[in-house]
C-alpha cells in the first residue's frame, strides 16, 4: 500500500527552493528546504546560478519525501511556482549561457524606458505608467543590446519557472501567467504584443521565449527518468505547468475568484485577485489575461516597504523595547496598543523605497511628521503600523474607484502574528480579513497546480474548495473604522504635498 494520491508543489523563491507534500485535503504532509547564493556584481545586479538551482531543488524535494514519509509511487503531480522575470538564457544544449539576472536586478532602467516611451496600447498592465526595470521585458532587450553574443546563442530566453520545468520534462513551453505579467502577452488582443515590441526597435526577441504556450495547471509533461532519480520520484509523473510565486501564493489561499483578493505580507506586501473583466489604471498593474485561470483577469498591486520599515525601526530606533524582557515586538506592540487611534497626531508615509503603488514614484521617501516631545517609541511604532495601513487602504480605494471593490481579504504571512497590525488593517478598510490554516501557500498553490494538471481537480476552485481551509474570519470595528479617517486622509494628503520636494532630494542623492 503506498497510501495517497499526493502533490507535490515546489517553490522557487529568491533565497532557496521549498518543497511540500500535500494530501488531496490540503494537509502538509512533509517538507523540505534548501538554499542557494545571489551575487551582486555590481549596484542594482542581482544574479543566480541555475545549476545551483536545480541542485537545491533535489535537495529539497528529497527531504519533503523523507518528512512525509510518502512513497514515490503515491505522488500524483507536480507543478512548480517561482520568482517573476527571473531570467534565464540556454543554448542549443539547454545549458545556462550566463548566470540567471533576478527578478530584483534592475541594471535595464534604460531599457524600461525604452518600452514606455512607446506609448504602446499594451502598456495598460503597467497602467500606462512606468515600466519597472524589474520585469522581464527590459532584461531581454538589455541582453540584446549589451550582450549580443550570448543572445544570439541562446535557443531559448525564459523565466525561471519555465526553465525548472524543462529539467523536470525536458519539454519548452512557457507559463502564460509569467509571458502576461512580466513580458505584457495579452490573448484578448493576438497574443504577443509585436507593436509594442517593434516601436521598441526589439522585435526578434520574441523568437527566443518557447513556442508552446500553457496557462498554469496545464499538462506540460511527463517527469524524465534523469529528473526522478534524481529526485527519488518515479518516472512518468504528470507534470503541470507553473506560475509566478506570489500568484501561487493567492492560490494557495483560495483566491481563485472574483470578489476576495490576496494580501500577501513580509517585508512587502502584495495584493493580487481575480477579475471577470479586463480592468486598467494608473497605479496597478494587470489586469492580466489568463495568468492564473483562462478568461479571468489578474489584478496586482504592492507596497515596496511594509515589513521592512517594521524592522528598520525595532534595529535602529526601538531603544526601549530592545531592553524588554517580554522582547522587542511584543513590548512595541504592548504600547501601540495603548496608544490612541490617530497616533495623538503622528503621521508615517511608507515610501521608505518608493511607491509602487498607486503612484510608481521610484523617487518618493518615507517620513513622519507631527512629532512632538510627547511622542514616544510606542507612538512611532503605532504611526509605522497605521501609515502600512493607510498605503493599503489607498491601494484598495484605487481599485473600487476602477471597478474592483475588495470584499473578502485573505492574508499570509510573518506580520499575520501581530493581531494588533492585522485588526488595524481590518478597521481602516472596513474589510474582513480571512485566515487560513496552511501558512505555506506558495507550495500549496504549486500543489494544487499538480492536481489539476494530474486530473484529480477539474479546476483550480474546485482544488480550493477541497484543499484551502479557513479558520478564522476577522470583522473590522465600525467606529474604530470611522476614527481612523482623520488620519488616513492626512495619509493622502502627504504625499501630494511633499512629492516635489522629496523628487528633488532623491534625485540629488543620484548625483
């Protein structure tokens, strides 16, 4: 009896390769983690070693088998998820032309520009703003420009996800969710967008990306003899096609319709949902054809520094609270917690790098203002807490002013331990906020990727119904709500006011 059926769904995240087994229930049974380097040879490079890769993969499949204690034979399907414009170059041998560029590398800012300078009606899932150095796009036509004899080597230019489901098949093909989000492919209007790519006097970087198009839980192949031994698997297993982590990560928490939306935390966060329709703004990114489920749209958007600026404080001015026996968090939000709503009149902006939405304004920074002698540690840590707030809520504004009124809000991740932080969120949008029991979502949305793929699921929202478990709903305060909105409208009014002049501080920084 080898028990089962069981998926296995593998994250490739920026530090390392994370593994999980899952029954068909959504149970975790067993993972495994290993990781890798990133070199940064010079300001904003950022790359990666695929043969490092795929070394850590089998590193962390094994030790899932081996946790789970599940045997090769009762795995039904694989998928796998990964960062976004992650780029990869192959030859004719499908070996690494050059080390991987990195989702976070940003050496293409001229080559971004390029692209917006098109005015190209594809530039919609940029909304029409900016196009962040970091996707794809850019990183492509920077290799053309500046190394030219690596892409014309190079059989195939492709994402992360795509090239770890090469090893696994030996089959090309590519992600639709990875070719819209981060390279503006658009099956509502033909496909790849030539016009834009041909304004961009960039045209033949199309031929590199595979030929074979597949929305994620598709049927990319069979799991190869060399692959499975090295793994421990068994040959011949289905293996589905991948997507990007962070959207992998909504589907892990059941967001696979319309009306909830992901908010994923960490050190950023990221919003992402389902949409019926096509919807584009300034300051959000998608709607996305077809990224995560065929004939939907995706939306996105995200705040560059949320937990980050939650730790800037606790290491470098959270002089009080280091000395506190009950530890630095606990103690700040044992005081915040105390502190009025309004922050007796301090107010956080959480550009600290940048806004990434809904003003894509690279140069804008963070700052508190209404400091008094009266404030203290705990003020300061409430106003960090509530300004994160006040930038997610502004977020959601955007989108119910175009058409996308968040109604249900699952969230992850590590601030989800702060119930302070969360029911703020909570209150300042007047939103209930979902909490689910599997805190690895990534690799269960990879997993239920596999199960589709594999047959067992028809579609993702029946492998959510069977696999994603809620354990607990938190209702938002209507007059806590309501007492927030003197602030939270002092929140909007500081960065209009301040834009100017913080454009000019950064960019003599610059000089």
């Amino acid at each position: 009896m080898t028990g089962g059926p069981y998926l296995l769904g593998i994250d490739m995240g920026t530090g390392g390769a994370r593994a999980g087994v899952f029954s068909t229930t959504g149970t975790l049974k067993g993972v495994g983690t290993s990781e890798w380097e990133t070199t940064y040879p010079r300001p904003g490079r950022a790359e990666q070693n695929p043969d490092d890769w795929w070394q850590c993969v089998v590193t962390a499949v094994r030790q899932a088998m081996d946790t789970a204690q599940v045997h090769p034979d009762a795995i039904a399907g694989i998928s796998v998820d990964s960062t976004s414009a992650t780029v990869v170059t192959v030859d004719a041998n499908d070996k690494p032309l050059r080390p991987a560029m990195l989702w976070m590398d940003v050496r293409a800012i001229e080559q971004a520009e390029q692209l917006r300078a098109t005015g190209d009606p594809a530039l919609k899932y940029s909304g029409h703003g900016p196009v962040s150095a970091e996707w794809g796009a850019p990183k492509l036509i920077w290799i053309r420009d500046n190394e030219p004899e690596v892409f014309e080597q190079a059989k195939v230019i492709t994402d992360c996800t795509d090239w770890l489901i090469h090893e696994l098949t030996g089959e090309w093909t590519i992600s639709t969710c990875h070719a819209a989000a981060k390279y503006f492919y658009d099956s509502d209007t033909g496909g790849w967008p030539t016009s834009l790519y041909e304004k961009a006097g960039a045209l033949e970087v199309l031929d590199k990306f595979p030929r074979r198009m597949l929305p994620p839980g598709a049927l990319a192949g069979e799991l190869t003899t060399r692959a499975a031994e090295d793994m421990g698997l068994r040959a011949g297993i289905p293996v589905a096609e991948g997507i990007i982590d962070a959207y992998a990560g909504a589907i892990g928490l059941g967001v696979v319709s319309p009306g909830k939306l992901a908010l994923i935390t960490g050190s950023s966060h990221v919003m992402i949902g389902q949409s019926q329709t096509p919807l584009h703004a300034p300051g959000l990114w998608g709607t996305f054809t077809d990224a995560i489920i065929p004939g939907e749209y995706t939306i996105e958007a995200g705040q560059a520094s949320t937990g980050t600026i939650v730790n800037w404080f606790k290491n470098t001015l959270a002089l009080q609270a280091s000395k506190d026996d009950r530890g630095a968090y606990e103690a700040l939000n044992a005081w915040a917690a105390d502190i009025p709503i309004g922050c007796d009149g301090l107010v956080m902006l959480d550009h600290f790098q940048g806004n990434r939405a809904p003003y894509s304004d690279p140069r804008s920074r963070g700052m508190f203002w209404g400091l008094s002698l009266a404030h203290t540690e705990g003020h300061l840590y409430r106003a960090i807490l509530e300004g994160i707030c006040f930038g997610t809520e502004n977020i959601f504004r955007t989108m119910r002013e175009n058409g996308y009124p968040p109604e249900e809000v699952v969230v992850s991740g590590g601030p989800t331990k702060s119930r302070l932080w969360m029911q703020m969120h909570a209150d300042v949008s007047n939103v209930p906020l979902v909490f689910t029991d599997v805190t690895e979502g990534p690799i269960l949305g990879s997993a239920m990727l596999a199960g589709v793929g594999a047959g067992l699921f028809d579609h993702l929202p029946d492998a959510a119904s069977a696999m994603v478990k809620v354990v607990e709903v938190l209702e938002p305060d209507p007059q806590a709500h309501e007492a927030y909105q003197f602030n939270y409208q002092a929140y909007l009014d500081t960065y209009p006011a301040m834009k100017t002049l913080m454009g000019r501080m950064s960019a003599h920084q610059e000089l």
